[in-house]
C-alpha cells in the first residue's frame, strides 16, 4: 500500500514538473517540483478583480441594482468617496397622535426610497404606543432623521452609529483574486490528470478552494447590502393629555334678609304641617278611638257590677 501511494506521489511530481517545464522560456532554468498542495496555497499578487466576462457563473455576482446606485451615490460623496459605512440610528419621538405619527414615519420611509422592515404597536395606560424598523438608502439616512425630527412634539432619544467595512471590503476584494486564481492553476492539474487517484486528489482541493471563493463573495455582498441600506429604529410615544384643574368654588356672601325669609318659610312649612296633623287626627283618628273607647269603659263597669 504504501509503495502504492509512494508511485502515485512520484507521477504527480513527475508530470507538474514536466507542465512546468513546458510552459518555461527555453533558456530558463527548471523549476523545482511542487505539489498540488502548495499550488493552493502560493500567493498570488494581488490585483484589482476583472470585470466578469459573460456566461462565466463562477465569476462574483453583481449586487442589486438598488444596491448598486446607492453605494455609487456613496462613493460620489466628497466626505465619504470610497468608503463603505453601515449606519444605524435609535430615536424615540413624542408626538399628540401616534396612528398619525404611524403614517407620517411611513410616509417618510417610502419617499425617501426605503421600506418598512417590522411594526409593532400596544395600548398601556390608556395610551397609544409603536416601533418601526425600517431601512433608507445611506445616502438619505441623514435626511430622514431630519423629517422625522418635525413630526415630534419633543425628540427624546436620538443616536447613531457607523462602521466603516471599507478596508474589509478591499481585503476581501484582494483574497477573492487570489482564490481565483488559484482555483484556474488547480484546474490546469485537473485537466491534466492520466489517473482517478490523481483526479481525485486534485478534485478535493478545488473543491475546498471554490468552498472557500463562495464564502468570501457571500461576505462581500452582505456588506454591499448592509452600506447600501441603513437601519433606523423609531420609537413613538403619545403624550400624555395634561388634566384639566377643578374649579375652586366662589365663597357666598352672607345675606340676612335672605337667611330671615329661608327661616319664616321654615317655620311656615312647620306650622302648616303641624295643623295637617291636627286635622288628620280629628278626622282619621278619633273617629277610629272613639268607639273603642266606650267599649272599653262600658267592658270595665261591666266587670265592676259582676265583681260586687
């Protein structure tokens, strides 16, 4: 077994060695040998990437074309040419009518060229609130922040950040010519195969280099759509309506014909009712006691005689 792999290691050399010397000026002297492993890692110069030629799939993909104008329109600004900054932004607004603020924070978000990412809104205490997620071009992220400024009745949170990926982008740039060519040099070898086991030897280590080129490439697009866009939080808060005072009662000035006229009437009302009973009694009452009356006295002499 291993004289086996010893034989199949001497063919790969030999034939790198005879592709080697093929491709060399004739008065240059021979290259030492090398194997595939160390084709796949030499470095290469790095150079800015060619443009993709077409019907090449494995060339990087273009971004959007949102994305697109939105970084060129980046890179024409004086005070950020060729750079790549993913902003974010927080605020929290006050604000008399937070579903009209809804609609104005929306309204902004779409002229601007942006979308709403999420929205969320509860009732507590009475009160209305909501939060939006949205994402604006970063070239109008400042403005944004400008017109939503005018929808509040008081601003209370207002921040803002950026990460500059510029140099992370030109790295990556760099590392994707590199793995490219790297993969064309693997792919020599591979073509130039006579044996499976050579084949598939080759085979594994393109396989992990093209690994390798896709991970890059999705990078470099997840930070071209992130600098393309930027993230803004907004918060809003209905104001709470301020109480209304309650009235201080106006103090009576005292009055003595008045106290005297409420205390006749009193009186009045008194003796009326007094003589409502009166004649009430004569009326209701005594004719009712009085029968009972005589039958109990005659009912108590009645006893008297028997008793005697």
């Amino acid at each position: 077994m291993k004289t086996h792999a010893k034989l199949i290691g001497i063919n790969v050399m030999a034939m790198l060695v005879l592709v080697l010397a093929a491709c060399a000026p004739a008065a240059a002297t021979p290259a030492p040998a090398f194997t595939v492993q160390e084709a796949a890692s030499a470095p290469v110069p790095a150079q800015p990437p060619a443009p993709p030629k077409a019907g090449d799939g494995e060339q990087l993909a273009d971004a959007s074309a949102v994305a697109d104008q939105s970084w060129a329109r980046v890179s024409a600004s004086p005070y950020q040419a060729n750079r790549m900054i993913i902003k974010n932004g927080e605020m929290s607004l006050l604000v008399a009518s937070t579903d009209r603020a809804i609609d104005q924070v929306t309204g902004v978000a779409v002229d601007s060229g942006g979308y709403i990412v999420s929205a969320k809104t509860w009732v507590q205490d009475g009160l209305k609130y909501a939060t939006i997620t949205m994402g604006v071009p970063s070239d109008q992220f400042e403005a944004v922040q400008r017109q939503l400024r005018t929808l509040a009745i008081e601003v209370l949170i207002d921040t803002s950040s950026g990460q500059d990926v510029s140099d992370e982008y030109v790295d990556l740039q760099s590392r994707l010519t590199n793995l490219e060519a790297t993969r064309a040099r693997i792919r020599e070898f591979l073509d130039k195969a006579t044996k499976v086991e050579e084949a598939l030897q080759v085979n594994a280590q393109l396989t992990e280099i093209e690994g390798e080129i896709e991970q890059v490439k999705g990078r470099m697009q997840y930070l071209k759509d992130r600098a393309a866009y930027s993230t803004l939080l907004v918060n809003i808060e209905q104001q709470r309506p301020t109480p209304t005072p309650t009235p201080t009662a106006t103090p009576i000035a005292w009055n003595p014909g008045q106290t005297l006229s409420e205390a006749g009437d009193t009186l009045g009302s008194l003796l009326r009712g007094l003589g409502d009973l009166a004649i009430w009694f004569g009326v209701v009452v005594v004719p009712l006691a009085l029968p009972l009356a005589l039958a109990a006295v005659v009912a108590r002499r009645a006893r008297k005689k028997s008793g005697a």
